[in-house]
C-alpha cells in the first residue's frame, strides 16, 4: 500500500499507501449494519524508550538499473529463470505520477549477468489500469507445462479520485487479475484475454498442489475479499471458492483498531507441508497465511480450494510492545518460516502519530472516530499538537461570502474556533480555505446523506490546506450540534452560524508499522515474540521520508525487508525475542523508497536479494 495505499488503498484508503496519508481513529457513535465492531476508545500509555538496532554491514550493491518510468512509479518485484538458462526481474507499476498504458504495467529485465541488468520488454496494464503486484512460477500440469505470469488489476486511483472517470466507465474497466505464458519471456502471451474477475485486485500468490494449479486473490474493498482462482488451464481460469472474515471470525473478535480501524486480507502467502511434518496441524496440508490489517494474521488450510478451513488467528497485544500506545493494526505482509513454526508478520503505517477527536460537551460528549485530511496542516505541528475550541455550523461551506465569521466578541481572548460543515458541491480544498478566510482555528467536514457513516482521507492543494481539517461520519455531526447520534442520516440540520458543542483534536506520536515474529505452532494460539523495528521507527523529530515496514521474505531464519526509505534490511531472528540486523542499504545519493523485495537463486550460483525502489527502480544485492 502507497500514495493510493491499498483499498485505492483504502488505496486510495494503502491506495495510495499507498495516497496512503492516513489519520486515525476511535469508535463511532453509529456504525451500518454489518460493519465491523466500533473500537474501543484508544488508551494512553507511557511510550518506552525506542531500542535502535545494533550497528549492521552495509549491502553490497551488484547491480542498478532505473527503468525510468517517473518517479514513485516503480511497485512490486519478482524474479524467475526461463527455460532457456536466461533469468529474468518482473517489476509492477503505480499510476504515479500519471495513468497511462506507456508506465502502468510490467517491466520484464533481463538479470543473466547480476552485474548488468537490461530492460528487455513491457506487458502494458488494461486502460486505466495500474500492475501493483506480480507473480511468476513454474507449472507443470495436464493442460499447461511452462512458466506463468500473474499480474494484479486496478483502476488508477489518479484517475478515479480527481474525477476523470466517470461511474460508467470505472464499472466497465476490466479489473482483476491478468495471466501471461512467459516461457520465453521475450515473447510473452496473454491468456485467457477476455478473463475478466470483475474486481480490482491488490495482491496474488501462484502455488500448484499435485497436478492442479491455483493463484490466490486479494481483492479490493469487499466483504469477501480472498478469492481461489484455478489455473491448471490458464486459458480457462475460474474461480473455485470467495471468503471473508466474517465467515471465520465471531463477534467481538479484534478486527477494527488505530488508523484505519478496519478488517480485509491485504496480501497472502502459500506453503505446502509433507505429509510427514512433524506438526500434526500441518501434516500433508496446504496452508494460506493472510494480512488482515487489523484481524492480524488469519491462517487457513486449503487443502480443498473449495472449502477453505479457519484454522486460527492473531490478536494484537495491549498495550503495544513498541510504541507503549493502543495497537495500531496495520497487518500487511506475512511469510512463514520452511518448518511453518514461525511467521514474520510486517505492519504498514505512514502515519507516525494517532488522532485523538473528543466531543467534549453536551449530551453526546464522547470519543468518536475522524480522520486527518492529507492536504491540510496537520495537528501535531500545532502548539502543544492539539487543537480544542467551540464549534460552528457554515453549512457547506462553498460560499466564502455565506460563511459567518467565528463569534470572537463573545468569547476568551485566544479562543479557538472550527467550522463545522458538510460535505458536498464544492472540493475539499475550497471548504478548507474559505474557512479560513473567514477567520476559522480549523474545519471538520462530515460525511454526506448517501455515505453517514464514511470516514475518508480528504485530497486537496496543500496550498489551500492552511489550516487542520478532518473528516468524521455524519451521527458525529449531529452530536456536534446536540442532536442524537441515532438520528436518520436526512433528518434537516440547525440554520448555518449555530454554535455546536466544544471539541479537542490531539495528536498522540506512535511511530511507523515495523516487523513482529509470530509463534504459529499451534494456529490456535498464536504468540506474538519478537519485535524488530529500525532506527527511525520511534524516532522524534520525526525524520524525512516514509518509515514503515513494507514487503518481507525469508530463507531459513532470515528476513529480507523492503523497508520504504529506511531501504533494505536483513534480519536474523534465530532468536525470535531478540531479532538483530544482519546488514542494510540505503541510498546515500538518492534516498531509497523500497516496495518490493525478493530473493533469488541464480544460475550462477549465488543468491540475490532483490530490491524495487519506487523511483529508482531495481536494485541488486550480494546476499551478506
């Protein structure tokens, strides 16, 4: 997840990650029906001391090649050796910085001399589409022996957001996945061209069990968002079988914390277990191991595609072991070990601080659930980094004219105030503006009539976002302005210029996502171990750059980590409890922004790390 972060991101939630701005956030009063559960208030507690890593190596660099696709364009990273001898890199695309099919698909490069990487081809995404995920494996079944290439299906957030697609046209878009038979992958073939799964997809993974082939789907924004898709034919694929986590988890289950208090299946991975394996949970099973965010880990068999089993999940611990605050959530990424007894489970959070949104008096007072615009200044660079003050109904806030200035005369000298508005007619950055040309300390936007409950993350021209902004469900607005949260959405507002309750907005620092070693054992007790974090996960002031943990893979008891601009770490966990660095890279000339990481066993003999750079592209590194 990046700029879009996934759920487009949510990804335009991670999409943007991935964009990916977010901003946090405790229980609504009011929630749909068939939501997840409300969260709990967030808890404060005492921040420990942030334990940096011991001092590592510094990667050798083996190879660099810049596929000069823009910059923040550059996405996931797979590797593969074709039948030929030849072995070739896979590199995903993001619509940054635009949508168009000359950068939004696969870059094939040629990797058979490491030292000299040579882009040797493309496979352009649909119209409209972006590749933010890609897949390559070996299948040898009845209907096809040769190498496979899956690539992930979205809709450009770009295009979607700022409104250059019409609802129309996004509903006929052809979204999902996309298969290649890339034997010789300088003369790749679409399969299947008219397979269309009639979703946006975020992330695959290909396995084959006996003489049948399988690619599992993440799909964006559903209620059943992990999908099995057949491919022993892949020019017939199908899918086999849909769940979510509503099919697994009971009520009350942890599902919704911290920023994006939401549960979905943000990426999987497969593994494959004898039937001689010492663990019984595993003997002779096929076990899919899936993100999901704030549901943390959720483990299945899917030995029978068709009816995948729930085998057990991860909770959170409270508080968290890093940051010292409420858990965050964020499951992003998730790999277990070749024996299957342990997992090393990666977070992903760009926001390195919560926000804490009361309504402090009146009949509804309470803590309730908002988020942080993008664009506009941000509470923690505030003085003291909250902002409390009365409130003020402006209505939606279009007509700078019709916009009632905040009632300064009858209050304390240096009161703060906030325009309360609605969503709607004009763009965000308008609102924003005019009300701070109107004199206003800050602005809460509340959701629509169609979409209450909505908590979204507020795009807009940071030179009109001069002032904080935040977004919350309509029932909060109505607590706001003294009226009962379980109103119906349509229930007419107060006249414009009613004074509403007081509110606070605090930002409360909690650091970046980072790693976590899972004890999977027994799937239905699932320990959390060990912690990893870099040295800028808990760092104050916060330092330049993205410093989340992102993709992860692992050889033995060693994580390989693409870690946004804290770059590529390698991660021994032998001892789970104590993790330590093995060594790192980080680009001294450019900054790094790592996506993808993959580890590969060339021909030649040695073993690559893999790393794609969202702007530089693909790195090679001496495995340390």
């Amino acid at each position: 997840m990046k700029s879009g972060r996934r759920k487009a991101f949510i990804l335009v939630m991670l999409v943007a990650a991935i964009s990916f701005q977010w901003s946090c956030y405790t229980a609504a009063p009011a929630r749909p029906a068939g939501s997840p559960p409300s969260p709990a208030p967030i808890p404060v507690f005492p921040t420990p001391p942030a334990t940096s890593p011991v001092s590592s190596a510094e990667l050798k660099v083996v190879g660099n090649l810049n596929v000069a696709a823009g910059p923040g364009n550059i996405t996931d990273v797979w590797a593969h050796t074709a039948a030929s001898g030849k072995s070739y890199a896979y590199l995903g695309s993001f619509d940054q910085p635009r949508c168009g099919t000359d950068i939004t698909g696969v870059h094939i490069v040629d990797i058979t001399d490491a030292n000299n990487p040579v882009k040797v081809g493309f496979l352009p995404s649909p119209e409209g589409t972006r590749a933010n995920d890609v897949k390559v494996e070996r299948l040898d079944t009845p209907l096809f022996r040769g190498d496979i290439l899956v690539h992930s299906v979205e809709i450009c957030s770009q295009r979607a957001i700022n409104g250059q697609m019409s609802p129309e046209e996004r509903a006929s878009t052809s979204a999902g996945i996309v298969l290649y038979d890339v034997t010789d992958p300088l003369a790749p073939k679409r399969l299947a061209p008219d397979f269309s799964l009639n979703m946006e997809v975020h992330n695959t993974f290909i396995y084959q069990q006996g003489e049948r082939a399988y690619v599992l789907v993440v799909q964006d924004e559903a209620e059943r968002d992990f999908h099995i898709v057949e491919i022993t034919n892949p020019a017939a694929p199908a899918i086999i079988s849909s769940r979510g986590w509503k099919d697994w988890l009971p009520e009350g289950a942890q599902v919704a914390l911290g920023t994006v208090p939401v549960p979905f299946v943000h990426d999987v991975w497969a593994r494959s277990f004898p039937p001689n394996h010492p663990n019984p949970n595993y003997a002779g099973k096929v076990i899919a191991y899936l993100s999901y965010w704030d549901a943390g880990l959720i483990l299945l068999d899917i030995t029978d595609p068709a009816n995948p089993v729930f085998l057990g999940d991860s909770d959170y611990v409270n508080p968290d072991p890093v940051s010292g605050q409420s858990p965050e959530g964020n499951s992003h990424a998730a790999v277990p070990t070749e024996d299957g007894s342990l997992v090393f489970m990666g977070d992903e959070d760009f926001v390195s601080s919560r926000t804490l949104f009361s309504v402090e008096t009146g009949s509804f007072a309470d803590t309730y659930r908002a988020r942080q615009s993008a664009f506009t200044r941000r509470i923690a660079e505030l003085d003291g980094k909250q902002l409390a003050g009365m409130t003020v109904f402006v209505g939606q806030g279009c007509d700078a004219a019709g916009i009632p200035a905040p009632p300064r005369a009858t209050a304390e000298p240096g009161a703060k105030f906030i325009a309360l508005i609605e969503r709607g007619v004009c763009p965000f950055e308008d609102k924003v503006k005019n009300a701070a040309d109107a004199g206003y300390d800050g602005v809460l936007i509340f959701a629509g009539i169609e979409s209450p409950n909505e908590v979204i993350s507020m795009s807009g021209d940071p030179a009109k976002g001069v002032i904080p902004a935040l977004f919350v469900p309509r029932p909060v607005a109505f607590a706001i302005l003294g009226m009962s949260p379980d109103l119906p959405p349509g229930t007419p507002l107060p006249a414009i210029g009613t004074i509403g309750e007081r509110i606070s907005i605090r930002s409360i620092f909690d650091g970046w996502g980072y790693g976590r070693i899972l004890d999977v054992s027994d799937p239905k007790k699932i320990v959390e171990l060990g912690q990893f974090v870099t040295e800028n996960v808990m760092a104050e002031p916060v330092p330049p750059g993205d410093h989340s943990m992102h993709n992860v893979v692992i050889e033995g008891r060693r994580a390989y980590i693409s870690w946004y601009a804290d770059g590529i770490r390698v991660v021994d966990f032998s001892e789970p409890e104590k993790p330590f660095e093995v060594a790192r890279f980080v680009d001294s000339v450019s900054g790094s922004d790592f996506w993808g990481v993959y580890l590969f066993k060339h021909p030649d003999g040695n073993t690559y790390i893999l790393g794609s750079d969202r702007s530089t592209g693909l790195w090679i590194f001496a495995v340390p």
